[in-house]
C-alpha cells in the first residue's frame, strides 16, 4: 500500500468558523522509503488568516490572492491520496479541514460529487499513536524530533510540505523496531536457535575464525543505533545479547554475531 504523508496550513483553528485551507503539503512512501513524489499546492483561502495563525506558518491572505482555489486542486489532490494510507499527526484537524473543503465545494456545485476523505483512504494517525507509545510525555512532533533524534534544525516556521517529510522520519523511528536476522544458507543449527540466545558461528575442522574487532567511532555508532531502537521498541534484543556470557571468556574459537 501507498503511504502519505499529510499536512496542511490554515487561516485558523476550527472549520465551523469558516477556517479554511492555505497549504497543503504530502509526501509518498512505499516500502517504508520515500519515492520522491509528492503534492504541494499553496491556496488561495478567499478570506483574511488569523494573526495567530500566521505568527505560526508565517503567511498572509494578501502573499496568497493569486494562489488557486481549493476548487481548481480538488480533482488533483483526490487522484493523488486515493487508495492510500493517510499518515497525519492530529489527524482530526486536518482530515476535519479537508472534508470541509470538500463539502463547500459539493455546495457550491450544487451536488455531492466529492465523498469525505476517509471514503478516499485509510487514515493513521501518528500523533494518537506516539501516545499510546509514550503516555503522559508530550508528542508533538518537534518533541518526537528530539526523542528520536530527528534532525528538524530547518524548521523555524511550520510548513506543510517540510511538516510531512519530517513525520515521515518520526513515523520510521517510531515503528521501526527490529526485525529477525536471517542468513542465506545457514545451517539447520543457526536458523534453529532461540529468538532469546546469542546466535554463534562456530569454527568447522578446527579452523578459527579471524575476528575483526570494531574500532572507538564504529562501537559508538553502533551504541547509537540500539539505543534509538530501544527509544523506538521500548527495549533492544542486541543489547542484551552483548552482555558477555562467562563460557564465552577465552574462547578464540567461537565469534559473536551481532548488529
């Protein structure tokens, strides 16, 4: 399935005040990596945009009067999400700002011919599921930057095209995890070994393995990487595999396998 995702820029905070959309921003992933494609428009939201609003994305109705009409994108932006899944942090603003738009524009034309987006696609929302992940911390998506070490440094305003591309890697630190380690040809031995044991590569006809030891930089990187997959898992298996085990002390020929 197609991932997007999702996030737009508005006048203000609520569509029943007549809020509307000035930006909307989407990124593809397939196969949990970016493709490149993507759907930016800027719009023209026929209406003046709370001061608030625009100390936030810094734009102005007068800086976006000769930007299209959500009207002239519809089509546009609906072949583009659908069949997809929508990724969006606080889904409900922003999927409750697109079915407005779509309802006025159905009124406007005087019939239903544009459904709610949630009849176009599947909508996961990341913000509902960083809390599940970490109850009572904050989970906006600067402080999952943070968490997961998401470089963010160039985002001084919000922008819903730079917005999305960031969640997209919020969105793979968090369900990242760990997936099994799997060797071609491996013997019945290995590949039979306990999710929960140290896997080994034992020496055959009394030949020793040569063991490359990692230096400083390269076991500093790798301390890195299991404690954001912890961050992201809530626990790393090859952290605990890398405790030494006594039966392992002095053996020369036995090598551990590990990330």
């Amino acid at each position: 399935m197609r991932q997007l995702l999702l996030d737009t820029e508005t006048t203000g905070m609520d569509p029943k005040e007549g809020h509307r959309i000035i930006e909307i921003g989407v990124v593809e992933m397939i196969g949990r990596k970016l493709t490149g494609q993507h759907f930016h428009v800027y719009l023209n939201p026929e209406r003046e945009i709370d001061i608030e609003a625009t100390q936030v994305h810094g734009m102005t109705w007068e800086g976006l009067k000769d930007q299209p009409l959500f009207a002239d994108i519809a089509d546009d932006f609906i072949r583009f999400v659908d069949g997809a899944e929508l990724l969006i942090h606080n889904a409900p603003f922003d999927v409750g700002f697109l079915d407005a738009e779509l309802g006025w524009l159905n009124q406007r034309l005087g019939e239903a011919r544009y459904q709610r987006i949630s009849d176009y696609c599947q909508i996961f929302d990341t913000l509902a599921y960083a809390r599940r992940r970490h109850p009572g911390q904050r989970n906006s998506l600067d402080a999952l930057c943070k968490r997961y070490q998401v470089d963010n440094t160039g985002r001084t305003l919000h922008g819903a095209l730079l917005d999305s591309e960031i969640l997209a890697d919020v969105y793979l630190a968090m369900t990242g995890g760990q997936t099994s380690l799997s060797l071609d040809g491996e013997s019945d031995e290995l590949s039979g070994a306990s999710n929960n044991q140290q896997r080994r590569l034992v020496a055959r006809d009394g030949l020793a393995l040569r063991v490359i030891q990692a230096s400083e930089a390269e076991l500093a990187a790798h301390h890195a990487k299991l404690d954001a997959l912890a961050a992201s898992a809530g626990q790393c298996l090859w952290q605990s595999l890398e405790q030494p085990s006594p039966q392992d002390s002095g053996n020369d020929d036995v090598a551990s396998v590990s990330g």
